[in-house]
C-alpha cells in the first residue's frame, strides 16, 4: 500500500492570543488517499483554516503529527519545510494573495522558478492558457477581475503539479457564476494532475462535488455521510 497523501494523527492546536490560550483543534485524526477530493465544511471559527495551515506547515501542532506523502513534516527545519511544500503542496486562498507587482505570468511562473526551473515562463504560460487566461498573462493582479485572479492563483498552485492541493474557500470573494466557473476549472485541473485536493468550502454544491465531507466540531473532525 503506498502512503496516504495526508496523514493527521491525533492533532491538538492550543493558540495563545492577548485574550489567553485557546484550544482550537483537540484531537484531530484524519486520512487522504491519493486522488481523494476532500470537503471540509464546519462553522465559522472552527477550525477549519487551522487545520490546512496545519497540513501545509505553516502552522505547527501543539501535539499530534502531520504527514505527507509519507513524511513527518515534524523532521524538517524551516528550510527544508520550505522546500518541502514548494515542491508538494499547491495552495489556493481566498482571498488570491497574488503578489501585487508580478504579472499574471510572472506570478504562475514563481513557483517554477523558486525550484530553479530553467523552463518556468514556457510552462507557467502553458498552465495559464488551460485556465483561459493567455490574453491577460501581461496583466498586473490589479488589472484582474476577481474571477481571473482566483484563476492566476489556482494556475500558481498548480503549476509544479504538486500531489495535494490545498484550498481555503477559493470561491468564497467571487459571484455564484464567477464561483462555480473556477470551481469547475479546479476539478479539473487537479484531475488532470492527479492532485489530491483537501477543500475547506460553506458550499453545499461544492461539498457534493467532492467523494469525502468531513466536518470540524468542537476541535475534532468526523466524517460527514
Ligand atoms: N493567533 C491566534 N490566537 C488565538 N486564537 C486564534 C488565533 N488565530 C485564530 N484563532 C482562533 O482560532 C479559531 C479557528 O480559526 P480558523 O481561522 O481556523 O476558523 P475557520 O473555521 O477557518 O473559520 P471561518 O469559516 O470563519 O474562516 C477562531 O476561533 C479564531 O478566533
Ligand atoms: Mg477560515
């Protein structure tokens, strides 16, 4: 058997803030298999965004392990995380986070060239006409309408064909129309790259479009019918 892309065991997130400590996530235990499209739905506060900061690394667990693709995230030091997820986990905001000053093109390529890739700006634009986007590659994140940024971001996450995608409502800024055009277009990019995708959505149609619904509760996480 090869290893689960995700592998969440037992996960406690205790943050301390100004107002004291908070115990965001109690005990998480979580599997994702390869090719898995995973919702993940819950109430706002939740936990939700915690628990993919946790997946990605950005965040370390108070206790418990995260592993991807095989491999405790735990044993690396910042760098090699760093290197790690560039190369691993594709990620999709929702609120775009472009860098403000690259174009669209120089944004896809990004990834591309952080891992030295002598071919990025070939590729990167190769990416950005599958999402459509081939005419505004010159364009400046703010020369994009929401929907063709949201595009650029699902592009850069992509770009490296990294094994999971990570995605925190990436349709939660656009209209249902806008929403449900880029939701169409992350399926299918993913399929296309054999990515798993973990898929933090409000979206009930979203959520159906996914095998697997899990919901955050209370710090935990149970699989939803
Ligand atoms: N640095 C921090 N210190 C203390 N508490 C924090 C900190 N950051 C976040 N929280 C709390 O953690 C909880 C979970 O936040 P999170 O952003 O993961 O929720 P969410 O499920 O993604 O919510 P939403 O659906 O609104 O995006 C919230 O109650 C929030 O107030
Ligand atoms: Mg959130």
């Amino acid at each position: 058997m090869p290893d689960p892309v995700v592998r969440l065991s037992s996960l406690h997130l205790r943050l301390t803030g100004a107002a004291g400590a908070v115990n965001i996530l109690r005990d998480v235990t979580l599997v994702v298999e390869e090719g898995c499209h995973l919702a993940v739905i819950g109430p706002s506060g939740s936990g939700k965004s915690s628990l993919l900061a946790l997946t990605a690394g950005l965040e370390r667990p108070t206790s418990g392990t995260v592993e991807i693709t095989g491999r405790n995230l735990a044993a690396f030091d910042e760098d090699e995380l760093a290197t790690f997820r560039g190369r691993t986990i594709g990620i999709v905001f929702q609120s775009f986070h472009l860098i403000t000053t690259m174009t669209a093109l120089e944004n896809v390529a990004l990834p591309l060239e952080l891992a030295g890739d002598a071919d990025a700006i070939r590729k990167a634009r190769r990416v950005l006409a599958e999402t459509g986007l081939e005419a505004r590659s010159g364009h400046l994140p703010v020369e994009l309408s929401g929907g063709e940024q949201q595009r650029v971001a699902l592009a850069r996450a992509l770009v490296n064909r990294p094994p999971l995608l990570l995605a925190d409502e990436p349709t939660g800024n656009l209209d249902n129309e806008t929403g449900s055009a880029v939701t169409d277009l992350m399926f299918d990019v993913a399929a296309q790259a054999g990515a798993t995708v973990m898929l933090v959505t409000h979206n009930p149609d979203m959520a159906r479009r996914c095998q697997r619904t899990v919901a955050i509760e209370n710090g935990t996480c149970r699989e939803v019918a």
